[in-house]
C-alpha cells in the first residue's frame, strides 16, 4: 500500500478490519488456503482478525495503524493457532515480521495446531530474510520442533533450503541431528529428497552424525541409495567415517536397497567403495545379486557379478539362489546373464528340492525353460520333495509349451513316476491319475521314431492330464 495513505483511507481500512473476524471474505480466504481439515473449524469461527489479515497480506502500513490503534492482541490465534506473526513468517513479508517483533509481547515462539512456530514456517518456505529477522530474537527457540518433530532445520534440510540451512546452522544452540518422527535428523530428511546441496553444507559439521539410522534402521547413504539419488550417495561415500555396511530393519545394506529398487548408477558408487560387502544378505538371507534377479534388475546383476567376490549361488531363506529367484520369476533377460557364469549352479535344489528348471517349469516360463534345456549339464529329471519332476510339475499345473519343450529333450523320462510320498498327488482323486502313474499313460505307445514317439507322448499326456477334473460338456 502506498506510504503517504491518507488519514481518511486509514479509518476506512481500520472500520472495515475491525469487523472483519468471521465475515466471509475471511471464510473465503481461509478457505483457500488452508488444508481441507481445518476447514470445519471455520464454521464455527475464523478468529482472523484485521491483524491476521494485515499481516498476511504484508501491509506494513495497516499493520502499525492497527497496532497504534489498540485493541487487537498481537498474540492472538486464528482457528488453525496461527498468529500474525506466523502468517507474515509464511508468506514472506520481512517488513510486517520486523514491526511485530520490535513490540516486546509478541511471542515469537507460539505454535500452531501443527506445532509449527512462525521460524519453522519461515524455513519450510524458505524465506531467509525472515529466518533472519527470527534468528535475531534471542528468545526464538531454532530447535522447536513440530507435531511431526521436524525442526526449522529439518524442515529446511528437507525442502532444499540452502541458505536458510546456512543461517540456522551459524546458530551455536542449533541442533544438527535433531530427528523427526520418523528418525531422520537433517541429513536424512536431505538424503530422501536428494538435496545435494544441502547434504554438502550438513557435511561441512564436525558434529553431523553420517550413521544416525531411522526407525526403519536406514542411515542417510541408506535412504539416498534406496531412492537412486546418486550425488547425494557420492558425497556420502566421500566420507571415510560413514558405514556402507549399516544394516536396516530389513537387514539390507544400502547396496541391497539399490539392488532390489534397480538403482544402477547408486550400485555401481557403492561397488567402487572396498569395504562393501557385496554378499551381505538380507532377513530373507537373500543377497544384493538375488534381490536384482528376483526384480529382474539386469543391469544391476551385470554390475555386480563384475565383482570378483560375489557368490552367485548363494541361497536365501527358501535356497533358492540368485538363478532359482530369476527362474522362479521368469526373468529371463537375468536367468541368460547369470548363465553365462561357469560357476553358476544349474542344479542347486531350494528348500522344496526343487531345481530352478523345476522352478521355471512350475511357474510355467517357458523362455527359461528353454534357456536352462539348451545347457547340457542341466539335469532334467531331478525330482522335488514330492517326487515330482519339471516334467512332472509342468503337466500338472497344465503348461503345456513347457511340458512341449521338456519333451523334446532326449534324457527327459516322461515315465519317471509322482508318488508324492506313497500317494496320487494333490488333486488325484484315484490311484490310476496319469500324473500319478504317467507309465500306464504311455504303454501303449510304440515307435522307433524318436520326435514321432515324443509327439503322441504329449498327445497321450494332453488328452489324459489336461482333461482330468473337468466336468463334461
């Protein structure tokens, strides 16, 4: 408003603000910019007097008028706990923040609903003319935390504020690793959003703690590796005091964080640093590699088996391997890569003896069966727990390109019996089940043609198996 606002327009503005609290250009405003659950409490009243209203909209001049003029309490509360104060903080206006904080009863401390003082709004919208003006109270508390236990700091960590990081962090009395409700200090809130910036000004603290976990058990390098914000694990794995190693609450590091969310480029910083372990497992005892392979992370998969000390059979809780977990899950992009280890384990059985051909055959994914058939040190027979093999697994969980492609191989015994411990399998409902006996099912086929006698094997098999429980027609 302009300055030399004649005495005739500061009556009207001041008649027209007295009354102002609960009319309804005030529910309006309020309204619109306020979150939807406080707007119930407007209905009963705003409490938006003609100070909130100067102050919000940072008319300096109202604002000392309607201070001059008495009657209005400077400390009072709108329907949310917001004072003027809060509102000039929120929206920026240096000017009106300047005025209320030479008057000596203003409170610059007092929170709102959320618990958030008027210096924690001036941070987590970055104003820093107004953090500065708040720093200069000697009285203003810079830990105050919020409802959520967010400090200014943490707010401002949080919302990639570097300036106003820089001046709450010139103050001695200014807390670092103060965490929020979730555990997170500073430097975790600036990890998960990827504020580089920020993080490299956090860094610059002697005090800062680099290993402080969540409530999840994830340090800083932990939420920036899950959430793939490689500057941020960059200028973390800079630091020679930080563990690359720390375990979350899952009891994944946060190279097996990147590795199971597919974050290359995070994996491949991780991987440069000697001391990460590139086998630690998880809860599941499942390892970096196997998370990328049960995801179907080929790059990852690439990047780590590029380590010479990566285990690629190691098994998780069911002993499916790296191989079993990509099988299992038809990842067969990961399952062609992993194939290309000597070392890998074509025939390593998981916790149900079954192989990852058994596991691929179960799933029916074919393109996997195919790739483990074309390797000649595959055994094609194992049987399971229950006795079954793929073949056996394919047929009765009717897949039948697996069971097709099964068949075509030479050492495959469609014969081989499913005895699942002295009984028909589950489902048979008598003992003369071709699954259960497929010998029976086969007799009576004869030929010295080897891809003829293969063909009316599957015929045999289709129109005995696949028919098997369905009602008739």
């Amino acid at each position: 408003m302009n300055r030399d606002l004649s005495d005739h327009a500061k009556t009207l503005a001041l008649e027209l603000l007295n009354r102002c609290e609960d009319h309804i250009s005030a529910v309006s405003l309020l309204e619109q910019v306020l979150n939807p659950r406080y707007i119930e409490g407007i209905a009963t009243s705003t409490h938006f007097s003609g100070l909130h209203w100067a102050s919000f909209f940072g008319t300096v001049e109202l604002v000392t008028v309607l201070i001059n003029a008495g009657g209005y309490n400077a400390n009072q509360q709108d329907c949310t706990g917001l004072t003027p104060l809060a509102w000039a903080a929120i929206n920026g206006h240096e000017g009106v923040v300047k005025l209320l904080l030479e008057r000596g009863n203003v409170d610059p401390n007092r929170p709102d609903v959320n618990g958030r003082a008027p210096l924690g709004w001036a941070a987590l919208k970055g104003h820093e003319g107004v953090v500065k003006l708040l720093l200069g109270r000697e009285n203003v508390d810079p830990n105050r935390p919020d409802v959520h236990n967010l400090t200014p700091l943490g707010s401002a960590a949080l919302e990639g504020h570097e300036g106003v990081v820089k001046l709450l962090l010139e103050r001695e009395n200014v807390d670092p690793n103060h965490p929020d409700e979730g555990g997170d200090g500073p430097l975790g809130c600036a990890a998960i959003r990827g504020q580089e910036g920020v993080v490299r000004i956090l860094l610059e603290r002697p005090d800062i703690d680099l290993n402080r976990p969540n409530k999840n058990g994830r340090t800083p390098l932990g939420c920036a590796a899950v959430n793939g914000h490689e500057g941020v694990v960059k200028l973390l794995l800079e630091r020679e005091d930080g563990d690359p190693n720390l375990l979350d609450k899952n009891g994944r590091t946060p190279l097996g964080c990147a590795a199971l969310n597919g974050q290359e480029g995070v994996v491949k910083l991780l991987l440069e640093r000697e001391n990460v372990d590139p086998n630690r497992p998880d809860v599941d005892d499942r390892t970096p590699l196997g998370c990328a392979a049960l995801s179907g992370h080929e790059g990852v998969v690439k990047l780590l088996l590029e380590r010479e000390n990566v285990d690629p059979n190691l098994p998780d809780e069911d002993g499916d391997g790296p191989l079993g977990c990509a099988a299992t899950c038809g990842q067969e992009g990961v399952v062609r890569i992993l194939l290309e280890r000597q070392d890998i384990d074509l025939n390593r059985p998981n916790n149900n003896g079954r192989t990852p051909l058994g596991c691929a055959a179960v799933n029916g994914h074919e393109g996997v069966v195919k790739l483990l058939l074309e390797r000649d040190n595959v055994d094609p027979n194992r049987p399971d727990v229950d006795d079954r093999t793929p073949l056996g697994c394919a047929v009765i969980n009717g897949h039948e390109g697996v069971v097709g492609l099964l068949l075509e191989r030479e050492n495959v015994n469609p014969n081989l019996p499913d005895t699942h411990n002295g009984r028909p399998p589950s489902g048979a409902g008598t003992e003369g089940h071709p699954v259960a006996q497929p010998l029976l099912a086969l007799s009576s086929v004869g030929t010295s043609d080897a891809s003829v006698r293969r063909q009316r094997r599957w015929d045999v098999w289709k129109s005995r198996v696949f028919s098997f429980g369905k009602k008739p027609s």
